[in-house]
C-alpha cells in the first residue's frame, strides 16, 4: 500500500490515512501536553498577580510606631469661658502639654490590625485662665503626669500604598493611594498623681485629703490607678516600603473624676488643717474672695467644688513613624533579595 507523510507531524500514513503496524499514535498525548503548558503559562501569572495582592500584606503584619505630640486635660479646672465640660469645647490650648508613646501593630486581617500602646503625657489646668465666675473664684490649679497603657482595634478603610516606581510605557502598574484612612477603640489603664505648686514646690494632691478623703463624712478615697477608653482617628501616608508618617488624634474616656483633685463638695477647712496641716487646708480652697465674687459665691462646707456627674477625659494629638517588620517564609539570601526588589505592584 502507497504511504505519504503528514505534513505537520512528519508521521508516516497510509494513503487511507491510517498509520503502519507497530507505530504508535502519540498525536492525543501530544495535544494534551502542550495544552498543560499553556495552562501553566496562563495560571503563573494571574496567581502571582493574586499572591501579590492578595497575600502580599502577610509578610509585614508587624510594624512599630513612635509618637510625638501634645496633651491636654478636659475636666473642671481651667476651659473656656463657660462651665466646665469633659469634651473637646471646653479646651484650654495653653494648658498643651508634651506627649510621647512607643506602640506595636499586628495586622489580623488586611484592613484590620490590634495595637499595644504605651504613651507618657501631661496634663494640667488652672481656674485662673478662665472669666467664668464660680471657676475664676475658685482659684484651684494642678499638674499630673500620666501614663497609658492601651490596647486597641483598628478598621483601616483606606490604606496608604506606594504603588508602581517606574514609569514604563505602556505598562498599566497600581496606583499609589496617597493617603491611609483609620479608626480605633479600645481599652487601657493609666496612672495619674495630682499635684499643685506652693513656694515654688510642687505637692502631691492625694495624701492632703482635699475633699475630707478620711475624715468622717468626707469623700471617698481615689486610687491613681484607673480603667480608661481610648478611641481615635488617624491618617497615615507611605514614604517608603518600610516607613511611613502619620498623624493621630485620640480621645480618652476615663472612669475617675480626680485626676484634678477636684471632684464633690467643700469639706470644712479647720478639720482639714487640724488633720494634715496648713498647706492641705489652703490647697483645698485657694478662693479669691475679692471683688464682686465675694458677695456672689461662697466656699463654705458642703458648697460646690467639683462636679461629679463629669469624669475627666483627656486627649492625645500626635506625629506618628511607623516601620514595617517584614518576615521572609524563606530563609534563601536569594529569595529575600528578590522581595526587597520588589518595587512595581501590578
């Protein structure tokens, strides 16, 4: 029988187009390997591509942040021109003081993160900044340092992203998002240790029982350890793949009204001086009574002195520097080199 050869397998045929005994047909195990290949040159990509968008995030869930700023207390002392308040209108800006914190992030999910913060702050307020007549009259004043211990949950609904470096023709890279975008709440602890100045000496508020604290029917004894809420906005913006800078605004809720000293009623001033001395008796009421305030309040044991419907609160306003930890799944000098290389984000 007359054979020909196929054209595009170089295959001997007969001219029936069957093939010689003994030859086997290879053609359906040819087809399938080149369709496997194929297969594999279309999925590589599109799995690096979700690998790199996806799961990217994975390699730098831990990142520390620092922080610079300013304090500033909301309670009775010191505010506005009005009566005293515990929110953000009732702020006395020249009573800002410094504030600093050291905090550690861990990303649980892609948008969402927990982070440890320890932040050292001060805070102060004085009757005297204010025209108010009962504060003004008052005449009360105090400093404290505080110290914070929180942890707290982060939605991050937008996140700051460096996007493609180089600008290539014709290659459509992610766009960078300039700016990140996030919430947060949580819980804490802070210590606080009231003090008003004297001669030149600051004394600590506390052991002077100012509001008859151990004396028979004055108030109750404060601890300066406390239980706080803290909550906030913040915004971030990438400088590098590692770093980036932030501003963040927080709002603590406390569960105390005397990080002032100050928070119910006059106790009688001869039963505080025969107790802890001169010095406690004049801290507890430091009152002008001159002028037109004199007729108009009075100081007396069981008049007003605080308010204790209002806990205190206070605020953080800072300038944060957070570092990216990344963590290579491979210990290969190799491996890590190419993701430090790792610039354009398609």
């Amino acid at each position: 029988m007359m054979t020909g050869t196929l054209a595009i397998t170089g295959r001997p045929l007969y001219l029936d187009g069957t093939a010689p005994r003994g030859m086997k047909d290879r053609s359906g195990w040819r087809s399938a390997s080149v369709w496997v290949v194929l297969m594999g040159i279309a999925v590589t990509p599109a799995h690096a591509q979700y690998f790199r968008k996806s799961n990217y995030w994975k390699t730098n869930r831990n990142e520390l942040t620092i922080g610079f700023g300013a304090s500033n207390f909301l309670g009775e002392l010191g505010g506005r021109d009005q009566v005293g308040t515990n929110f953000i209108w009732d702020l006395e800006l020249s009573q800002t003081k410094p504030a600093v914190s050291l905090g550690w992030r861990y990303h649980t999910f892609e948008k969402q993160s927990v982070r440890t913060t320890l932040t050292y702050g001060i805070l102060s307020g004085n009757d005297n900044l204010t025209s108010e007549v009962f504060r003004h009259n008052r005449n009360l004043h105090f400093r404290s340092d505080v110290i914070e211990l929180s942890v707290v949950y982060e939605i991050h609904l937008f996140k700051e992203e460096l996007g493609h470096v180089y600008d290539l023709r014709g290659v459509k890279g992610q766009k960078a998002s300039k700016i990140g975008f996030y919430g947060f709440i949580g819980v804490g602890g802070f210590y606080f240790d009231p003090r008003a100045r004297f001669n030149n000496t600051w004394v600590r508020l506390k052991p002077l029982g100012t509001e008859g604290q151990g004396l028979p029917g004055g108030a109750t004894e404060y601890s300066n350890f406390q239980f706080c809420i803290p909550m906030g906005l913040g915004i971030r913006k990438a400088m590098s793949r590692q770093w980036s800078v932030g501003l963040e605004l927080q709002y603590t809720k406390t569960f105390t009204d005397y990080i002032d000293d100050v928070s119910t009623v006059y106790y009688d001033n001869d039963a505080i001086a025969a107790e802890h001395g001169a010095v406690a008796a004049y801290l507890a009421d430091p009152s002008l009574h001159e002028g037109r305030y004199i007729t108009e309040i009075t100081t007396a044991a069981g008049q007003q002195r605080g308010d204790s419907s209002d806990n205190d609160a206070y605020m953080f306003f800072k300038l944060q520097l957070h570092y990216k930890l990344y963590k290579y799944k491979s210990g290969s000098k190799k491996y890590r080199a190419r993701i430090r290389r790792q610039k354009i984000v398609f």
